[in-house]
C-alpha cells in the first residue's frame, strides 16, 4: 500500500468517525433540550447547531494535524 492510499484511507476513517461523533453529540443536545422544556422545532435547532459546531471544531483540528504529517 503506497503513501498515498494510506493517508486515503486514514481520512475516510476519521471523517467516518468523526460523523458518528457529531451524530451522537448532536442527539444529546436535543435529547437534553427536549428534558429541559423546549418545543420539538427549539430541540431540533440547538442539535443542529451542536452538529455544526461539533464538525467545525473537529475539521479544524484535523486540519492543524494533517499540516504536521
């Protein structure tokens, strides 16, 4: 396997990974502003943006390590 395939299958790993962790940060956020009295539409907006800021982060420490390899 050369260099190349490898950092590949490295990426598709860790975005598979890192959407499984969104995914369930997300879920916790709504799950957590459904238990606190929220409206469903409220619960669905702040998983949303739990989803988006959980990606965010994680890209852009992706980003700063794939610059050190």
């Amino acid at each position: 396997m050369n260099p190349s395939m490898l950092r590949l299958a490295l990426l598709c790993l860790f975005l598979g990974v890192d959407s499984l962790f969104c995914a369930l940060v997300a879920g916790v956020t709504g799950l957590l502003a459904r238990h606190s009295g929220a409206s469903p539409a409220a619960a669905i907006l702040r998983a949303g943006a739990a989803f988006v800021g959980a990606a965010t982060l994680s890209m852009a420490v992706s980003a700063f390590l794939a610059s050190g390899l």
